[in-house]
C-alpha cells in the first residue's frame, strides 16, 4: 500500500461525493451532506497521488452509541485491503472511547467483509431498521 496516503480527517463534501457516486449510491444533495459531514465524529479519506480513493467517517453521541458510515472504496482500489485499512482506523477511535455499541448498515453482498471485524446480524432477535424521509 505505499502508494496511498492515509488521512485522519473528514471527507470534503466534493470528496464524499465523488466516491459516494462512485460507488453506486445514487446521487446526494451536498447542501445535506455537507451539514452531515459537518457532524460526523471522526473521519478516514484515502489517496492516491492527492485524489481520493476511500473514505469511512464515525457519527453517533461520541460516548455510548457510534455508527460507521459511508465507508466507500473506488471499485478500481476494491480487493487491496484498503476497507481493512479503513475499519481499523475507525474501530481504534471507537475502541479508545469505550464505545459499547457500534452498528453499521452494509451494502449488498458486504455482510462477510464486516462479519470479519465482529459485526454479525441478531437476525430474528433484532433487526435493523430505518426510514428515510423525502424533502
């Protein structure tokens, strides 16, 4: 890996959408995203001679309940360990806080990358669930 760069910061807005499109999430408002990323807790962004290739952030309270989100790699950069890369970083800012809870959603197909960190589905005990609220 030592052509990328690792950065502990927060992806930019233009970054974050960029490889949020990338990836096949759609389009996204930057006006939202940008008081998303804004908020987040703690933030990942990987380059590769000055442009990015991967991202991953932290949102939650900071103290009890934290979220991974958007960890997202260039399909080009996907297979390198980078996403391995990315969750220790994540999962070290996590770990050093005490955090009890960590939940995540994963994309399609994605289950067994984090089943490697610890993450499983409590399937039929819990379930994940979300809604998302058109503006």
């Amino acid at each position: 890996m030592a052509n990328f760069k690792i950065h502990e910061r927060i992806p930019s807005v233009s970054e974050h959408r960029f490889l949020w499109e990338s990836v096949g999430w759609g389009s996204i408002n930057t006006e939202m995203s940008k008081g998303s990323l804004n908020n987040s807790l703690y933030g990942i962004v990987v380059t590769v001679n000055g442009e990015p290739v991967g991202m991953g952030r932290i949102v939650g309270d900071n103290y009890m309940f934290f979220y991974i989100q958007d960890v997202a790699i260039l399909p080009a950069y996907q297979g390198l360990g980078l996403g391995k890369e990315i969750l220790k970083y994540l999962l070290s800012y996590i770990k050093k806080r005490n955090g009890i809870f960590v939940g995540l959603f994963a994309s399609e197909g994605k289950d067994g990358f984090y089943e490697k960190f610890g993450f499983k589905n409590h399937y039929p005990h819990m379930t994940g669930m979300f809604s998302v609220f058109e503006n």
